[in-house]
C-alpha cells in the first residue's frame, strides 16, 4: 500500500513538474508575439526607454492608422491573400492527385518516379532558383502574378503528405467502388477526398502560412509596386540606417491576423490529422 501511495505523489509530482514546463515553454513562445502588440502601441520615444515597460505609459493606436498609408497596405494585402489562397487551392489539388496516383494507381515504374519526386525535397531551392528563373523569364511571365503561381505549383512535402494519408486507406474502397461502376476520377472525387479532409485541412494550413509568409520569391519575381505582396511592403519601415519599430510591428499584427483565422478553421482537422497519425485500415 505504501509503494502504491508513494508512487501516487512521484506520478502527481511528475505531472506538476511537466505542467510548469510546458507553461514556461508557452510563456516562451507567446513572448515575440507580446512584444509585437506592445512595440505596436507605443512610439519609438517610449520604446527605447530604459528600463523598458511592457505596458505602454499610453497607447499610440495612432501606428495601426498611419501603417494604412504609410505604404499601400491594402494592395499590398490583398495581393498576399490573392496569391495564397490560388496557390494553396491549386497546390492541395494539384499534389492530391499525384499523390492518388503514386497511393494507389498502377503505373509502371510508380516507385522510381516517386523518388524522383521527392528529390525535391532533399533540394534546397536556392539550388533550382536559377533555371527557374530563367523558364519564367523565357516565358515571358516575370513580373506577373501568373509567374509566381506558377513555380508554386509543386510541392514534394504536399505529395508525400498525402500519399502517407492514401497509403493507409484500405484498398477495398477503391476496389468496391470500381465494382459499383465509378471511374477513378469519381472515387478520387466522391470516396477519396471528404476521407482526406483532416490530412489536405494539415497540408492547406502549412501551405497557405508559407505563400503568406514568402519573402524571397516574390522579391525575385515581382518588382512592379502594383504586384507586390505584404512581406516586401512591411520592408519599407526597414532601412540601412533606421527602423520604424511602431509602423513595423503595426503591420505586422495586421499580417499575423489571416494565419490566425486559417488556424482557427482548421484547428479541429489539424489535431484529427495529429491523432490519426500511424493508424491504418
């Protein structure tokens, strides 16, 4: 009896100290994020007082009104929203079917192809930048959002994502539908996908946060200010010399907004994904 109770207090003990871990690892993470809504609400003067003060002595909500004007935030907005929104649509589906197809098609010489894909995974990108660079040029679509898409398209990760998702579908659903008449277009369309809906929510969430956080490609690709995305206008309040802390952090809080709500819809799909993780059939 006495080992059972001791064994009690070390698994509560254990709990308690597991809990304060992971309280001081949020507290942690969440640290940049406060910084940023503060640094948001105060104006340079307040910022670099020493000591510094986490609360405002007064809140400066004049930063999240100039961001809008200072540069053409809006445009700026709404292209990044644009783009990610096409591309993560376009790249869920586009990847889903490839990843059907190496899942559970029979196509001569399926592995050697799927390795090849998936080199693409072991290639820096900065590695293909150049030949891509020069396809889009030859193309004639640099400095248009057709361009940018367009070496979007692919993703390796979305590919293996949803094979490893495919692969643990029974095989008699395919089986039984082609049984009942359908093409592999419909059991793609009707069985396949409304299954898939926690691993393509995973794979829409990590897509759409990197094309809304994307700094490199559009900075090579779009040099039009008409064409470019948040990220290189939040670059403005940044310069050799200074930075607009304020202005930065304003808009900043204002960028973080749409990952957040994307989050939000699809938390529930994103922990079905986390949980069903390993389990086949």
């Amino acid at each position: 009896m006495m080992d059972v109770t001791t064994k009690s207090k070390w698994g509560k003990l254990a709990s308690y100290l597991l809990l304060i871990v992971l309280v001081a690892f949020s507290i942690a993470t969440l640290f940049p994020f406060l910084w940023m809504i503060s640094t948001s609400l105060r104006t340079d003067v307040d910022l670099f007082n020493n000591p510094m003060n986490w609360i405002p002595s007064k809140l400066y909500l004049h930063n999240y009104q100039e961001v809008w004007t200072a540069i053409p935030f809006g445009r700026y907005f709404l292209n990044t929203l644009k783009l990610s929104v096409i591309i993560t649509i376009l790249q869920v589906v586009i990847c889903s079917m490839a990843a059907y197809a190496f899942a559970k098609l029979k196509v001569p010489f399926k592995q050697t192809i799927f390795i090849l894909f998936m080199t693409n995974l072991m290639m820096p990108w900065h590695s293909i930048m150049v030949p891509q660079f020069a396809i889009v040029s030859k193309l004639d679509l640099y400095n248009t959002h057709t361009g940018y898409v367009l070496i979007q398209l692919f993703s390796g990760f979305g590919i293996f994502l949803m094979r490893q998702f495919f692969l643990s579908l029974p095989n008699e659903l395919n089986e039984a539908a082609r049984v009942d008449g359908l093409s592999e277009w419909k059991i793609f369309w009707r069985i396949i996908m409304p299954l898939s809906a926690p691993s393509l929510s995973t794979f829409a969430i990590f897509t759409f946060t990197f094309m809304w956080n994307d700094y490199l490609a559009p900075l090579i690709y779009l040099n039009d200010d008409l064409l470019k995305t948040l990220q290189l206008g939040l670059k403005v309040f940044q310069t050799e010399h200074t930075m607009d802390y304020g202005l930065l952090m304003a808009g900043t809080v204002f960028a973080t907004i749409p990952m957040v709500i994307v989050f939000l819809i699809g938390e529930r799909f994103f922990i079905q994904s986390v949980a069903t993780t390993g389990m086949k059939n």
